[in-house]
C-alpha cells in the first residue's frame, strides 16, 4: 500500500485493502440523515488495517431489512507507521420505522494476535440501530469512536487506554468487554493469555476507560471486543459492537522499535475549541487539516504538553504531529455549543 498524503483525504486512491488484509480494529456507526421524519439513514464504517497491497475499495453492508448494498471507501491515511484508517460510507433508505441490526463481515483477524484462536477468521461488526418518535424523542445517531483503534503498552507498566466515544445526540454511552463479538473464536481475556500477569484487563463501565494493572509478556498482541450501549432517558436505544488491538512491548529491550509518538495523548476529545496534547518528544510539528484535506493551522511544539486552540466551525479534523521522520494522526472533533 502506498503512502498517501493527508492533503488527498477526500480523494479515493488507486489501492485498498484486500479480503485478506489483517484488521486491528473496527466499528460500524449510523446516522440519521434528511427530514426529521424520514427513514433514511447513512452508515459508515471504519477499519483499522496494516499495510497490504491487494486492492478492494467496496464492502457489503447488511441493514437488518433483507436487503444489503455495497459501501464504498471515502478515505484511507496512514495514522502511524503502517497502520491505515479507511473510512467507508453508504447511505440507505427504510420502509418502516424499528430496530435494525446492521452489519458487515469482514477477513481477517490477524495472524499476531495472542489471545484468539483459530488465527486468520472472519469477523463480524455490527450496530443495533433504532428509529426514535421524531415528535417527542427527536432523531437518533449512534456513538462514534475518537480514537485510535490500535493501542500499545509497555510490559511491566500499568495500561491505561480509553477509545474516546461520544454520542452526538448527547446520549449516555455504557461499555462493557463484549466476548460475544468473538463467538466464533477461542477468545481469553488478556490477563489470562499473558501467563505471567496477575491481573485482568477491565474496562470502566462509565467513562470506558481500559486498565490493565500490569502486564508482563513483551512482544505480545491482544484483542479486546467492546460493547457500547446508548442510552436516551434511561432506555437503552443502540448497542455498537467493535475490537480493538493491544501492542505490548518491552521498553528496556534496545532491539525493540519504539515509535517515538506511541504515548501523545489529545484530550478533551470532542472539545468546543481548546485540546491537551501530551507526550510530545518535542522538537515537533503539528498541522490541522479539515476533511477536504486543507491545511488549516500549524504549531510549533517545544515542549512535553501543549495548550491547543482551535477557533473553526462544529465539525471533525485531522491532526497531523510530525517528529523528524515519525508521523501519527489523531482525530480530533470541535463541538460548539
């Protein structure tokens, strides 16, 4: 897979993942689109993949109706060495109002994983979506995921982790470790696949925060399945089901390759206009692009944590941090009252 410059994000390029492409991580999202009373509805979803060469630009997507279409890559980047974000999107009309269960299978989980058996098996996401009353309960759009889906530890050091969801209708976001997403495989929590670590990998129910007290094993993989349950006055009203992928490398080993942007953290993420970055192995640079792929803001970073103020319309971005000859792009939103 070529590289591709952030500044063509918007421009579909000549080459896309295969069927077989390893996939670290994966979510399916769902909005309401056109008149408040309308069943249309747009889906998109996002893979985390690494660097292949065989092309596939369409996906099919089930909506829960008996029928399914083929959705089609809006945008691919390169958010850190090797690992590529792709972002599909199709839109799709209803005939009646309910709940829908839509989804996609996709090939295949990858061969470095540690904590799944078989290796190199489908995989299906899926997103339980429901049409609200318009009049009384407004219009519905399910969380969408912030942040990497793709994390890496150190071993003998606590983990902490957090995907940054957020609702844009406000809703309250329950999450939950959701083994059921890997039926179809031998799935073991990490702290149990690492056999020298005590303690199991958790997830906060409330600010779906991932702690990992201490693991041990360097040089390991891990997939973790995640559920996130949407809740509207209390009645729950969606449920995401998506995977991420856990890194776990050994800090002390010289021959271990560290990516010198592994730990830069953003934060509030949405926000409406002023961001934390942390973990910046200054001297570096930072570029703010929006989603026609146009520079918009640049920064000079000289210091571990800067202070980012962002003064541009509601919508999402892309920041790019470059550190000599290191990249990583983190997704940011701005949400204005």
């Amino acid at each position: 897979m070529k590289k591709i410059l952030l500044l063509s994000l918007l421009i579909i390029p000549s080459h896309f993942v295969s069927a077989q492409a390893a996939i670290y991580g994966g979510y399916i999202n769902v909005e309401h689109v056109g008149d408040w009373f309308g069943l249309s509805v747009r889906a998109g979803i996002h893979l985390y993949v690494e660097e292949v060469s065989t092309e596939l630009d369409v996906l099919e997507i089930f909506w829960g109706d008996g029928s399914s279409s083929e959705i089609n890559l809006v945008q691919d980047i390169e958010v850190i060495d090797g690992l590529y974000y792709l972002r599909y999107v199709a839109n799709h009309t209803y005939s009646a109002a309910g709940s829908y269960n839509i989804f996609t299978t996709l090939c295949c989980t990858p061969l470095d994983i540690n904590n799944i058996e078989p290796f190199a098996q489908p995989i299906t996401l899926y997103t339980v979506y429901s049409f609200l009353n318009p009049q009384f309960q407004g219009t519905n759009s399910t969380a969408l995921v912030l942040g990497i889906l793709y994390d890496t530890g150190f071993s003998g050091q606590a983990f902490h982790y957090n995907i940054n969801a957020f609702d844009p209708d406000g809703d309250s976001l329950r999450y939950d470790l959701s083994p059921a997403l890997f039926e179809s495989l031998n799935y073991t929590n990490p702290g149990e696949a690492d056999m020298l670590s005590d303690e199991q990998l958790t997830i906060d129910p409330v600010t779906g925060s991932i702690y990992w007290e201490q693991p041990e094993t360097p040089n390991r993989k891990y997939m973790l399945p995640l559920k996130i349950i949407t809740y509207r006055s209390g009645i729950p009203i969606d449920t995401t089901r998506l995977f991420t992928t856990l890194k776990i490398i050994d800090m002390l080993n010289e021959s271990e390759e560290v990516h010198p942007l592994e730990q830069l953290r953003l934060f509030p993420n949405p926000s409406i206009g002023t961001f934390h970055l942390v973990g910046i192995p200054f001297p570096a640079s930072g570029l703010l692009y929006n989603q026609q792929g146009q520079l918009v803001k640049q920064w000079q970073f000289n210091q571990a944590k800067e202070v980012l103020s962002v003064e541009f319309p509601s919508g999402n971005y892309w920041l790019k941090v470059v550190n000599n000859n290191s990249v990583k792009i983190l997704p940011i939103t701005l949400k204005r009252s």
